[in-house]
C-alpha cells in the first residue's frame, strides 16, 4: 500500500518498535566484538531475470569466499513487486530480507518509515570518499546514510544500426528528427521506428525533462507536473503514437518492448544500461556491434534523462547486521563492482572503478558515464517512489487515447497534492 504524508509519522514510528523485534529470515549471527562472521545473509536482488541475476547471484554467493561461516541467501524479488513486498514484511515484523537491493527513490522512504539501519561508521560504508557524489545522494536522509550505491544509471536511445543502414538515416537528436527518421524507416524497410514503452512512467521522464518540466520542485515544496512543460510532454508523446512514429502499449511493456527490439521489428527503444545484457540475448544483436546507443532526443528545452540506479539497503530488524553490514560493503565494493562493470556493463558508483582496463574500454560504459553526470537528479523525498503511480495511470491513457494531456496532466497534480498536503 502507497502512503502519504499523513500515515507516514504513524508507520515511521512503528518502524522502530519492529526493528525491535527483528528479522525472522533465520540469520542470526555474531555480533560485534565476537570475531568471525557467521549466519545467514538473505538478500533481495531485483536484477532482471534471465540475464543480470546470473551474475548478480554468482557475485553474491562468492561473498562466503571471504566469510567462510555465512551463507548468503539469494532471492530474486520481481522488481515491480518489490518495493511494496518490503514494506509489507518490514511493518509486520516477518518475512524482510536482511539485506535489499532498493531503486534510489525506495531508500529515503524506506528510512523515513524506520525501516533501515544507519550506516554511518558501520563497515558497510568502506572507502565512503569514492563514492560519486551524485550515487551518493539518494542514501542521505536527514542527515545519515541509510543506504550503499551499488549501480548508477540513465537513459539512452538504442537503435539497430543494421536498419538504420538499410534506411539511409542517421540518428535522432530531436524530437522532430525522431518523427521524420521512423516515418523513413517505415517507408525503406516496414520496420517501425520507435518502440515508446507506455506501462512505466520512468520512461516518460525524459520526455518530460526535454521540455524543461519536472514532477515536483522539491525545493520550493511546489508540483509542477500539471504546468504547461508537463502538458507539452504528454501531448508529445501521443503525438508520436498518434503520428505512427512509435508504437505503444499498455500491459507487459518490458518484454514486448525487448522482444520487439531483439527481434528487429522496431528499430529504435528508450532504455538504460540495464537492458544492455538482455539485448544481446535477441538474435539481432548477434554481433554486439550492431546496438548503437545515443541520446535521448532533445525536447524543445533540450535533451534529459534521469538519473537512476539502485543502492543496498540493510534492514533495521535484521538478526544477523554485522554480516549484513559486511555484504553490502562487499557487494558495493570495487573489486565487485569491476566485476559487474565488466559482466553486465552497468556503470558503477566508485569513481576508482572508471579506471580500471576492463571498464574504462568498455563502450557502453563510456557513453553512459557523461549521459549520468548530465542526468537530471530526481528528488530524494520519502514520498518519490509513491510518485509514479499517478503518472503511470494516466500516463497510460494519454497514449491509448483514454484521456487528453490537459486532462492527464491535471489528474496527476490532482493525485500529488492529496500526497504531499503542505506543498502548493
């Protein structure tokens, strides 16, 4: 269940009494002062199946390498389930793994609610100093750390160059050249040009930001999703699947839209470093030189994409938070982060890890690397995971042609000031 401002001094009270009570994942362990680790570490990986938590599982069972008497408990948690999964386990005191790989915007409301364990002077925050600064932002919440960086991230366009060759089209840097370059890729090949994600509202960010709009101005305390900008991007948008230069959906997004890209139906997607692993899977990208990644097309105030990523979290009721602390330094580690880079060409969040040989000729992390330093930061605020559920909903009917983007975007700021009842 999403809350607002109203239940969260409640259940952010709670939180205390349940970190109390602890964990009930069976990991207890020794504690400080009693020399080896030892226990039960369950994690809670959201990596995408099939690809990244191959890796990610491997990685994190490596970790009993190092801690002989701790088993690591792996657990692959839908991503579109975790967040609410956690909260429910972590309120009712049974069943919250001890260790959570959270979105960035889970961490400050995940904190806020009591749920997490301070890091500060823990071993969990390592070598605290390379981390970069912007990874770094979303694990503060007033004024401690509730959380590790463990990957950064942003959006790029990934197309297929094979098509785009066959075409005779070079890459959109506009929203205007994206629509000209699918309608002659329609025309040269039958290919659709763009396949626009419709059942997640992150993908609408950069639209959004192209148009200098924002979901809320966290400083001013003011929404301002429903000003003109925030209508632009949603007119923009179903222009685009009104206009035949992207096609759509509004259930299961993820898999038709890789499906459609892997298998060469469309020729171009909005995605993230994530989704690099998976690509290479389609038959398309057989030879990996045939992705090309570039910018998001610039919006009429210029091109943004936001920034992303997911850091390690450690639960408050946790029997076993020595070991636990010791994961997470682990898991966010350089050695292990190398690793990842190197494996899954997701970018990391230590700025000595960009150095290393297999990370600093790896391509995609080189492209992202300026794409991320130029990302718009999102707002750290307990209530921004609970942000996109009312863009997602109407940010689906614009594009199925339910609602306009007048209406849409009224709906939304509608939505937020019941959410966050001081802001203007």
């Amino acid at each position: 269940m999403r809350r607002g401002i109203a239940a969260t001094a409640l259940v952010a009270a709670l939180g205390v009494t349940l970190a109390a009570c602890g964990s009930d994942s069976g990991s207890g362990g020794g504690s400080k002062g009693s020399g080896e680790l030892s226990g039960t570490v369950t994690w809670w990986d959201t990596s995408t199946v099939g690809s990244e938590d191959k890796v990610f599982k491997k990685v994190a069972e490596d970790f009993k390498k190092k801690h002989p008497k701790v088993t690591v408990k792996y657990v692959n948690v839908p991503f579109g389930e975790a967040q609410n999964k956690f909260k429910n386990a972590a309120q009712s005191g049974s069943g919250a793994p001890d260790v959570i790989r959270s979105e960035v915007a889970w961490t400050p409301e995940f904190a806020d609610l009591g749920y997490l364990a301070p890091l500060d002077g823990t071993p969990a925050l390592k070598d605290a100093d390379d981390f970069l600064k912007q990874a770094s932002a979303s694990t503060q919440y007033k004024g401690k750390t509730y959380a590790v960086p463990q990957v950064i991230d942003s959006m790029g366009i990934f197309y297929n160059k094979k098509i785009f060759k066959e075409a005779g089209v070079e890459v959109p840097k506009t929203i205007a050249e994206l629509k000209t370059v699918s309608a002659t890729i329609k025309q040269k090949t039958g290919k659709t040009g763009l396949y626009l994600r419709g059942d997640d509202p992150y993908w609408f960010l950069s639209f959004l930001y192209g148009e200098g709009g924002d979901l809320v101005d966290a400083e001013k305390k003011s929404i301002t999703i429903d000003n003109p900008a925030g209508v632009k991007a949603l007119a923009t948008v179903k222009d685009l699947v009104d206009s035949k230069a992207a096609i759509t959906d509004a259930t299961n997004g993820w898999d038709n839209m890789q499906a459609s890209f892997k298998d060469g139906k469309v020729a171009m997607m909005i995605n993230g470093p994530w989704a690099v692993a998976d690509t290479f899977a389609g038959k398309e990208f057989a030879d990996k030189a045939n992705l090309g990644i570039a910018p998001v097309p610039a919006g009429s105030a210029g091109q943004g994409a936001p920034q992303g990523g997911h850091n390690l979290a450690v639960y408050a009721g946790s029997k076993n938070l020595d070991a636990s602390y010791a994961f997470a330094e682990y898991m966010t580690s350089a050695e292990t982060q190398t690793t990842i880079a190197k494996e899954l060409s997701l970018l990391p969040t230590r700025q000595s890890v960009y150095i290393k040989p297999d990370v600093a000729t790896n391509e995609l992390i080189t492209f992202f690397k300026p794409v991320v330093e130029k990302s718009v930061e999102r707002p750290w605020i307990p209530e921004g995971g609970s942000l996109f559920e009312p863009v997602k909903v109407e940010y689906t009917k614009v594009l199925t042609g339910q609602t306009t983007p007048e209406a849409g975007a009224k709906a939304i700021g509608d939505s937020y000031r019941k959410l966050l009842k001081d802001w203007k």
